[in-house]
C-alpha cells in the first residue's frame, strides 16, 4: 500500500473505530459505516481487516466483550446491569464471554489474572523502562475526590507497529506538541492534554491495544468557539477524531513522574484498590492529564456511592 493510500485509509479507519466507540449502544451496520466514510461496504471490510488484522464485524463484537469484562473486573455493577451495558442479555451475555474467554461472567470476576495480563504488564515494563512502583506516590492517602463537567474528546490513535506503548512514547512529543499549539492559538478553557487507551486493561491483548493523545475540552459556553473552530478547522487536517465523555466524579492523584513512568503503577495501583473495593470504576476509561514534563495527574471514573 502507498504512503499517500495508506494515510488516507488509517484516517479512514480511525473514523470508523471512533464511530464504533461512540455508538456502543445501538447496532453497527458494516454499510452504515461504509456510507459514513463514503466507500463501498467491501473496499471498507477489506481494507479495516488489511490494517487491523481483523474484520470491523469481530473488533465492534470484541471491544464490547472487552468492554463487559472491564465492567466485571473493575466495577460492582451486577452482571445483569454489564450485559445491558453491552447490549447483551443476561444469557447470551454469559453465552458470549464463555466462547470468547472459556469461562463464566462469574470467573472472570473472581480471576486473579487475566489471560493477557501478565504479558501486557511485562511488556509495557520493556517499552517504558519502568523500574519502580511508586508507592510513596500511588496510595489512596494521595488520591483527591473532585468533578469534571461534560467534555469533548479530540484525539489521535498513535502509530504502534503492534508494540503500542512502545509506540506512545515515540510519538508523544510531537503529537502533544501540536495539542498544545492548538490550545493557544484557540484559547481554550480548562483544556487538558491526556493520554490513555482506547481498550480495557488488561483485557484486550497488548499487540491490540490502541493508545491516543488528545485534547480533553469542557463543552461550555466559553469554549464554543474553540470546539466549533477544532471540528470546521482543525479535525481533518490534524487527524482527530472525537467522543463525548459524560460529567462525573473521578479520582485524582497527581504524581512527580512523566506519562511513561507512571503508566505502570497507575495501572497496578488502579487495579488492587478495585479488586480489594476500595473503590470502583464507572467505566472503563481512566487517563493520564500531562500538565507538565515530568508531572502526572491521573484521573480514575469513580462509581461513586449515592
């Protein structure tokens, strides 16, 4: 595939995966999407599976499976209540995870590792040099309860050669660079760059994952020309897709460290205090904020208690 043809389908696949993420309530139609990107339904299938190494039917069916056993792993929703979340019934919810992972909705709960865990682990470990857990940073003394409003996601899925963190630490500097330009020259209100993956860890198979950089903007009336400038301006050009992320309460822990160093432990420390219930996830999309460098603040989706 030439460069040029080859850019011109990544963008293309981006757009229908950011479709994919933000319509995971309704049925995806193969054409629907087809029509969206204006390309015929079979050119569409084969190019997706040609840059994806699966067809769009099997990563939509996938990453909402995924998506449940996040729910399952991290959160204390009901397994009738994850089923709904992922357009499933209870039976063939559980139906579905037995012929995908070869156990219960139930077993996977109770699991202590999942089958990719401990490869993703390892691996990022390799591609980020980490050496340390932090725990003088990563406890629960450290974390910070606190609200974000209704915000737009713009984003770009970053290079990954099926090493995807080794890939996001590549390609950060530049990507974050142009965000950063971007927010200047727009004058956004309480704009952040973050950084996380679209797939749920560690679920999703690590030569899978999809790691993103992106501007995180609140929809508010002071950013309305910004948001209105980012999507007739700036979105094709730079490449972004975009999602909506609800208002909720999150849990904040702000860290000395650059994205690369805390990816790990924020990893690790989000998984023990769920699996112990020290809290819970409402979904299943923590990220990473970089205000700075060498400065860190993760923000963890919080199923706070009424």
């Amino acid at each position: 595939m030439k460069t040029t043809t080859r850019e011109h389908w990544e963008w293309k696949v981006q757009l229908a995966i950011a479709y994919a993420h933000n319509n995971s309530l309704i049925d995806i139609s193969l054409k629907a999407v087809a029509d969206m990107l204006s390309v015929s339904k079979d050119i569409f299938s084969h190019k997706f599976a040609s840059l994806k190494g699966e067809p769009y039917a099997r990563y939509v069916k996938r990453t909402r499976l995924e998506a449940g056993v996040g729910y399952l792993r991290h959160s204390n929703f009901s397994i009738h209540e994850i089923s709904e979340k992922c357009r499933y019934s209870g039976e063939s919810f559980a139906k579905a995870i037995r012929g995908w992972f070869n156990t219960s909705p139930t077993g996977l709960r109770n699991q202590d590792y999942m089958p990719a865990e401990k490869h993703t682990l390892e691996q990022t470990r390799i591609a980020t040099a980490s050496q340390q857990d932090f725990p003088e940073y990563f406890n629960m003394e450290n974390t910070v309860d606190c609200r974000l409003p209704g915000c737009t996601l713009y984003y770009n899925i970053l290079p990954s050669g099926n090493d995807p963190v080794k890939g996001m630490v590549a390609s950060m500097a530049r990507y974050s660079r142009q965000l950063r330009d971007l927010t200047t020259e727009l004058a956004m209100e309480d704009a952040r760059i973050i950084t996380g993956t679209l797939d749920v860890v560690p679920v999703t198979t690590y030569d899978r994952m999809m790691m993103y950089v992106g501007l995180l903007l609140p929809n508010t009336p002071a950013n309305t020309m910004a948001h209105y400038q980012l999507i007739t301006k700036y979105q094709e050009s730079y490449r972004l897709v975009d999602r909506q992320i609800e208002e909720g309460h999150y849990k904040k822990l702000k860290v000395p460290l650059s994205f690369a160093d805390a990816g790990l432990p924020m990893y690790k420390f989000i998984n023990a205090n769920c699996r112990v219930g020290h809290f819970y996830m409402r979904t299943n999309h923590f990220f990473i904020s970089l205000p700075e460098p060498s400065v860190s603040e993760i923000y963890i989706p919080w199923q706070k208690s009424i």
